[in-house]
C-alpha cells in the first residue's frame, strides 16, 4: 500500500528537506521516526526539496509499506518527533499517486518587514528601506508574461528545462496581532514547477524594483537575457515558506 503524509515544519534547524550524510534533514528525522515506530525500514519521498533554512507549512510525502500503519500513528508520530515538526495526516493513496511528480502546482510566499518583529524571529527577513509595493506588484504582473526563467535559476544544476508556468505572482501587506501588530509585505508566487532558489532570486529582484534600482524595462532585460549573473540577490531562506501544494482529487482518492 501506498501511504501519504500531510506535515509542516520549520525548517531553521534542518539542512533542507533531502537527506545527506552527516547533516540534520526533515526527511532523515521523519524516516528515523517512522522506521522506529512501525518497527521495519521506510523511505519516503517528499513533494519537493526545500533548502536549508526553509520553511513548510503545507508539505505531502508519500511511502510504501507491506504493513498497516497503526491507527494512532500520527498521534505516536506527533510525541515522538521534535517539536519543529508536525503531522497533520496519514491516508492510503493510489499505488500511482506520486507525492513530487503527481503535483499540479505549488505556492511560496515570502516574508519581509521593514519592522523589528521580535515573534517572528527567524520567520521574515527585516528590509531596511520603505519598498514601492505598487511598483512591485506591477513587475510581479510582468513576471506572469514569461516562462524561461533562467536569469532566476541556481548555476549548474541538472535541471532539464528552466520553463515554469505562472498562475499568480503578488505583493500584499499583513498585520498579525501575535507579532505586535508589526507589518510584513508578503510576496506570494504559484506556478507548475520551480527552479532551485528561484523564488529567493525573483524576490530579491522584485524588491530592486521596489527600492527604485529596477524599472520595468530593466526587469524585462533581465528575463531575456536568461543569465542569472543580472538578477537580483537571492534572499536569505528564512523568509520563505512552501505554503500550498495542489493535486488532482482523483490520484488522493484512497484505494
């Protein structure tokens, strides 16, 4: 049988997502966890592959299994992991559900603040200039025009193409009481696929726009020259959360 995870995690302690050796990862700890309490070897495989330092709140991954999982097992799961990580859900799946390929789009949103927010430490990225989030949110639409992203890409990986298919792409402002009432500008951006540190490098461009570095013809020059060496700086990876990943309700029907 085919099993599917739903959890979350903040990601300050982990070396990202994947397992390496000698290095604290989510999934090293979750197969740790999951090996020990059904008692037999599993290996799991996640939606994606978060980097060191980032964040999920709404992350899948998928194991097979001879065995029946415990019905309390994500209430064992829950005591038996750090409390960095939670699990929200276990459900059996289609054989054929995959937890990274079957996906039909993901969400990251990307956390600044011109504010010294003391509750969200290690949640946000503290900017230190007043952004034109007007003039962001028009770079963001042009962003929507394109589908090489090359010039946002990290150099040297074994990505096969660097095309991705945007749905959304927007800066918003957000209050949350728990953080004083400190406000962040959230940057909130859907497509089909990612590029590795991708979301960190447009962000970081968006923002050159926003502090008047960047116009809009530049940010198109940038684009077109598919050479990462013109984008903007990748952003620290604290900010950044995977916050929404999308499937066909057909391949989550339990078999």
């Amino acid at each position: 049988m085919r099993y599917l995870l739903h959890l979350a995690y903040n990601g300050a302690n982990y070396c990202g997502w994947q397992t390496q050796p000698g290095l604290p990862t989510v999934q090293q700890t979750l197969e740790q966890a999951l090996t020990t309490l059904m008692r037999t070897p599993i290996a799991i495989v996640g939606c994606g592959r978060t980097d060191t330092g980032v964040h999920a709140s709404d992350f899948y991954a998928h194991f097979d299994s001879d065995k029946a999982p415990e019905e309390n097992l994500v209430f064992k799961l829950n005591s038996y992991l750090p409390a960095d990580i939670v699990i929200y859900g276990l459900t059996a799946v289609a054989s054929n559900f995959h937890a990274r390929f079957s996906a039909t789009a993901r969400t990251y949103q990307y956390h600044v603040s011109t504010n010294r927010l003391p509750f969200a430490q290690g949640l946000y990225n503290r900017i230190y200039f007043q952004p034109d989030i007007d003039a962001m949110n028009e770079a963001a639409k042009v962003l929507m025009e394109y589908d090489d992203f090359t010039s946002f890409a990290k150099l040297h990986t074994d990505n096969k193409t660097n095309i991705c298919h945007l749905t959304e792409a927007h800066w918003d402002r957000m209050c949350d009481s728990r953080m004083g009432g400190g406000e962040e500008l959230v940057f909130t951006i859907t497509s089909n696929r990612f590029l590795r540190n991708m979301v960190r490098s447009v962000t970081g461009t968006l923002l050159d726009v926003g502090r008047g570095k960047l116009d809009i013809a530049g940010l198109r020059h940038i684009i077109e020259l598919k050479n990462r060496c013109a984008a903007g700086v990748s952003m620290p990876a604290q900010g950044l959360f995977l916050t929404k990943v999308q499937y066909d309700n057909d391949l989550l029907q339990t078999t």
